[in-house]
C-alpha cells in the first residue's frame, strides 16, 4: 500500500503533503545532514585510528573507543527534526548521554564514577512529560 497520490501530473507524498515548505526543507537538510555525518564520522574513525596508533590512559586501543562517535553522528539532524515538530521527546538525550558516559569510561577506564549519568535519560523524560501534560491542561 503506498502513501502517494497523483495530483495535477505530479506525485505527492501523503505523509508530507500537508506540510509547510520551510518544514520540508527542514527535513530535506536534516536527511542531508544524516548523510554526511555519518560518512565523516566513519572516515574519522578509520583514518584516525589507522594512522595514530597511541593508546588511551586506561591501555585501550584507539579503535575500542573512538566507534563512540558514532553516538553523535545523528544529532544535530534530529535537534533539527525536534525543533521543527516542536517535540522535545525527540531530541537525541540518550545518543548524547551515551556518548558522554562512554567515551570518557573508556578513554580514562573507570566506569564507576560515570555510570550516574545515565540517569539523565528517564530524568529528562520524566521532566517534559510532566511539562507537556502542564501545558496540555492549560491550553485546555
């Protein structure tokens, strides 16, 4: 079953034809955005880790610990989707909190003392949930 129509000659998405073109476009750069940090971090991680061949305080290799970049490949795309449909449930908290709790537990090798801030994921959710249902019930 697809989502598309003919109209006038042309082929219209059904998911995106009701929405404003500055939105469009929006979504058009967030995909582009997509694309190329994902191809950047992956040229980043092989190039980096092919030619500099160091190890980390905590005796890991480089290639162990630098896949965490790919955590933030997405990110600023979906800041952008998040902004655009005005939902703060998708902005990418746990792809940043992941990151921020993994790189630096691998790069140092302590876990310990870094593992509390994972708990800014259901925090953080915790939070806009009770404010969306606030401003839920005042538009009401």
């Amino acid at each position: 079953m697809e989502d598309k129509e003919e109209v006038e000659g042309e082929v219209v998405d059904q998911n995106h034809k009701d929405q404003h073109p500055k939105k469009r476009t929006s979504f058009l750069v967030a995909d582009i955005l997509d694309i190329v940090l994902g191809i950047g971090a992956l040229l980043f991680y092989v190039l980096f880790c092919s030619f500099y061949s160091g190890k980390a305080p905590s005796g890991i290799n480089n290639w162990a610990i630098y896949w965490t970049v790919v955590f933030l490949t997405s990110v600023p795309s979906n800041i952008v989707r998040a902004v655009v449909k005005r939902d703060p449930n998708r902005l990418p908290v746990s792809q940043i909190v992941l990151f921020a709790f993994l790189f630096p537990s691998l790069y140092t090798g302590q876990f310990h003392p870094n593992w509390v801030i994972i708990f800014i994921i259901p925090i953080y959710h915790a939070v806009v949930e009770v404010i969306q249902k606030w401003r839920k019930s005042k538009n009401s």
